[in-house]
C-alpha cells in the first residue's frame, strides 16, 4: 500500500510531467518517449516467432536489451512446460549469438553438480 506521502509525491510528479509535456506541444516538439523500445502497438505488430516464449508471446528477443531481459527473467516466466522452456532456451541462445551477446551455456537457474 502506498503512503499518503508517496501518492502526494506521484500526484506531483504527473502534474508536472503533464505541464513539461504540454510545454513541449506548445513549442512544435515532438512528445518524449519512455526508454521502453516497444510500444504496447509495436508489441502486437511482432510476430510470435520473435519471442522466447511464442504462445505466451512472452519475452521479445528484437534487439539486444530484450536478449539481456529475457535472459535475466528466463526462470520468472510461469505456466510454460519444460518442452517450451528448452525450446525457449535454444530462441535465446540463437538471439544472443546474433546480436553479439554472450551468456552462459546452461540455462539460469540450472546448476551442474
């Protein structure tokens, strides 16, 4: 639960991103983006092919800082069986060869012993 502190705070920091945001408008500048590459259209028009995951359409592997995120967050990602974890794995790996990004040869979470 958010404090009463905290929701002062976020009403303060909208109110001033909506007047930053319209200062911008009224000078002809184009609205700033989020450091977010995909928007929530861009998401959909992908196709599922490009994800780790692709029935869940879970984890784009589009450019390497997806690569490093769903590699990162390979072991949170829940109701997929093992089948489509390994295959996952195999999307990631080959992702990360293409863009030049070397990880670890077992899967994250995975210890030898």
């Amino acid at each position: 639960m958010a404090t009463t502190r905290q929701k002062t705070a976020a009403r303060r920091n909208i109110k001033k991103a909506v007047s930053v945001s319209a200062a911008r408008r009224r000078k002809g500048a184009a609205p700033k983006r989020g450091k977010h590459p995909l928007s929530s259209r861009a998401e959909r028009e992908i196709p599922s092919s490009k994800f780790a995951f692709p029935k869940e359409r879970k984890e784009p592997l589009t450019d390497p800082r997806h690569v490093r995120n769903a590699v990162a967050r390979f072991n949170q990602v829940e109701g997929v069986s093992q089948a489509e974890r390994n295959a996952a794995w195999r999307r990631i790996k080959s992702a990360a060869k293409k863009y030049g990004i070397e990880i670890r040869a077992e899967k994250p979470g995975s210890r030898s012993r």
